[in-house]
C-alpha cells in the first residue's frame, strides 16, 4: 500500500510538471502568432494549476484555483486568487514515517505590471499578499502530547515573474514562476518542537493558468 500511495504522488508530481514544461513551451510558441489584446479589456477571469515545492517539506505538491483581475490600466493588473494545496509531508525529528501532513489553502492579491511586447506576448512582474490557511494532520502518536489536528491562517507575501499571451480574441494564456514568504507563527509545545524542528512554509511555485477576458 505504502508502495502504491508513493507511485501515485510521483506520477501527479510527474503530470504537474509535464502541464507546467508544456504551458511555458506554448507561451513560446504562441507569443510569435498571438492576437494583440483589445483596449477595451477591463479585465478577465478564469483557472490555473501548478506545482509548488515548501522549503522544508519533503515534497512537492500541485495546486488548482481561480482567479479574476481587473485592468485598472494597460500596463497594470489587480488579480485576487484563491488556491488549493494538495499535501505537504514534514518528517517529524528522525522519524520518516509517519509524518507531518499540512495542507494550505490561499486567498491572495496581486498587483501585475505589463510590460507590453510586439505581438500579444507581454512579461509581467508580479507582487503581493495574502491569508494562508495553513491545515495541520498530525500522526495519532502525537495526541499523547496534547497536539490536535487545526487550521491556522497566517499572512505571507509573494514575488515572481511570467509571461501572459493572447491567444484568441478574448481568451489569453500565461504562465508565471513566484516565491512566497510564509510564517505559520504557530505556537508548539517544548516537546513537540524538538520532535518536529523548524516548520518552513516558504515555497517556490510555477502557475499556468487560462483566462477569459471581459
């Protein structure tokens, strides 16, 4: 079982990243052929997914969301998202199994500024906020130290950069690499803290998403 469970993280491991190689060789490709956007953009909506590796998790994880933005001007985007993080796996001292499981669930703003290149293709930085509600699965042997499973929202800020193509008329294509800085600023026992050591959140992610414009 223990064999099949990691065979099955690998393999969505495996597809996140294929989705995410393959998104940033179409922007590539359609960035040479793309349809300008129109002026008339007010802003657009849609989905996106990636893959997002904590610093000290032993894993990675994919993640799926929405988002809409609003195109206060040309050159300058509001997008607020929301997110769902599969789980993150935290080995607890020296013992590998089991461990730690922390799912995240992010509401954020972020501020978008274009900077507009022949053809539809336009780089963006990005930068931002958000509330992270962090959700801790403990193994069953930790209840004897009076840790029970919880939410904890925490604030943390995030920077990065990517590229949005047009790839019809009203419908666009971006992709985008950020680092986000998290700290839980959760409360551990003595006890516990030696077993589980430092819990760090902060994490790199690649997002692709797809949008309708409106």
């Amino acid at each position: 079982m223990k064999h099949l469970t990691k065979v099955w993280k690998q393999s969505m491991k495996d597809r996140t990243w294929t989705c995410a190689s393959g998104a940033a060789a179409a922007i590539c490709i359609a960035g040479m052929s793309a349809t300008p956007a129109s002026s008339e953009t007010q802003g657009e909506y849609g989905v996106h997914l990636g893959y997002s590796k904590a610093a000290k998790a032993e894993d990675g994880d994919f993640l799926v969301g929405g988002h809409l933005e609003a195109r206060l001007a040309p050159a300058l985007g509001i997008q607020v998202a929301v997110d769902y993080h599969s789980t993150d796996e935290y080995a607890l001292g020296e013992v590998a199994d089991p461990a730690l499981q922390v799912r995240t669930i992010p509401i954020t703003v972020s501020a978008r500024a274009y900077l507009p290149v022949v053809g539809g293709f336009s780089p963006f930085l990005v930068a931002g906020g958000g509330w992270h509600n962090v959700i801790y699965d403990y193994p069953d042997r930790f209840e004897a130290l009076g840790v029970d499973d919880e939410t904890v929202s925490t604030f943390g800020w995030h920077l990065g950069l990517g590229g949005r193509v047009q790839i019809a008329d009203r419908v666009a294509f971006y992709g985008e690499g950020r680092y986000t800085f998290v700290d839980p600023s959760k409360e551990l026992g003595d006890d516990v803290r030696d077993e589980i050591g430092e819990l760090d959140y902060d994490r790199s992610q690649i997002i692709t998403g797809l949008s309708l414009e409106f």
